[in-house]
C-alpha cells in the first residue's frame, strides 16, 4: 500500500501503516495535487451518489467494503467492535454512499472518542469498494456523516490521514487546536475540525475507543 497514514489495532499492538480506500488514490497522485477536488462529490457528474445511514440489514455490506478496500480483516474487525461498543458507537454516525444501482460502495464511520475531557468524535475507518475508488463515493459518505453529526450537536472530530485529502472537508492539523494523538505521528497527519463555528475545538490528549488498541 502507498502513501498516507492510518491507524488500526491488531489486539494490543498498535500499527501505524499506508491507507486504503479512496484516499489512497488521492494520496498516490498528492505531489502532482492528481486529485479529485470536486466541492459536490454526492454528484461529481461521472457517479451521483446517494448516502445514508447504515441499518441492520447493511451490516454484511459495510464488512464488505471494509474487506475489500483495505489488506487485512482489520478495519472490518475494528467496525464490528465499535458496533458492540455502546459507549463508542453512535446511532446515525456510520454512513454509506450508494451508487445508482443500488450497490453500497463507500462507507465512513464516526465514533465516540474524547479529547482531553470533552466529547468529540473519531472518523475512522473510511472505505471504498476498490472498482468504486476515485469517483466521489468516500467523499460523499465522509461529507454525509459530519452533516449527521453537526445535525446531532456534535463540535470536535479528528482524523489520522493524508494531508491531502482531508482539508476539502475542513480538516487542519490537530496541533493548531491544541490536540495531541496518544502515539507519535507526523504532525500534518493527526487532523481535526470543528463543526460548529461557534463553539472552540475540544483541547488535550485524544482518548480513542478501547477497539482501536490505543
């Protein structure tokens, strides 16, 4: 895998490795700025895609997406542990892209973390079927899900990826808001954003769920 960072828990053991998913198209083109910048990526005029919430009849769907986009079961295993995770998991927050045919393709996921002693919200895993990638389908899940979180009141998210991908959503490097990742990683990599401009960010050490190993 090429380009970007993700964080994923193989038990206690904590790796940090390349991303997947649709941003790893983005990422393989980063230096030549190759990447899809479309501001309405729900209809990027190649896909239009509908997004909406996961149900229980989607759950064989997202595991799929997640098997298929990444190298390993470890982002599949790590959203079915989050979904067990009554603290963690929030009803509304994991959101699909679905292409025209009905087919889920995309799927992106906010959970429960804190930051220092706030709520806040992690985005992570972000998935895209591999013959889906590159045209808008994590983009437009991604977009859904922090509409249904701001539309839930939530402020504070952070996300572990590529630099290049992220700010079309707001992202900016966490450190400018006074967050911290419990683990070394490169500084532009650790994002966060606010989703109401009127409140200020949560500040301190992100505490993520027991499921990511950290």
């Amino acid at each position: 895998m090429r380009g970007g960072w993700r964080r994923c828990a193989a038990g206690a053991r904590v790796t940090v490795a390349p991303m997947n998913a649709e941003h790893t198209e983005h990422s393989k083109h980063a230096e030549n700025a190759d990447v899809d910048d479309t501001e309405n990526d729900v209809d990027t005029g190649r896909t239009a895609w509908t997004t909406r919430p996961e149900t229980a009849d989607d759950i064989p769907a997202v595991r799929a997406i997640n098997l298929a986009a990444f190298p390993t079961a470890l982002e599949a295993d790590l959203v079915e542990a989050l979904r067990a995770d009554r603290e963690a998991w929030i009803d509304g927050l994991s959101l699909l892209a679905v292409a025209p045919d009905g087919r889920a393709a995309g799927h992106a996921l906010l959970t429960r973390c804190r930051v220092g002693t706030e709520p806040a919200l992690a985005l992570a895993p972000c998935a895209v079927l591999p013959e889906y990638q590159g045209q808008g389908a994590g983009t437009a899940a991604v977009r859904a899900a922090l509409d249904a979180a701001r539309a839930l009141g939530e402020n504070t998210v952070v996300v572990l990826g590529h630099p290049g991908y992220y700010p079309r959503f707001g992202f900016a490097p966490a450190s400018g808001f006074g967050i911290r990742a419990p683990f070394d990683v490169p500084d532009e990599a650790m994002m966060a954003l606010t989703l109401d401009p009127g409140r200020p960010a949560a500040t301190g050490t992100i505490q993520y769920p027991a499921a990511f190993g950290v």
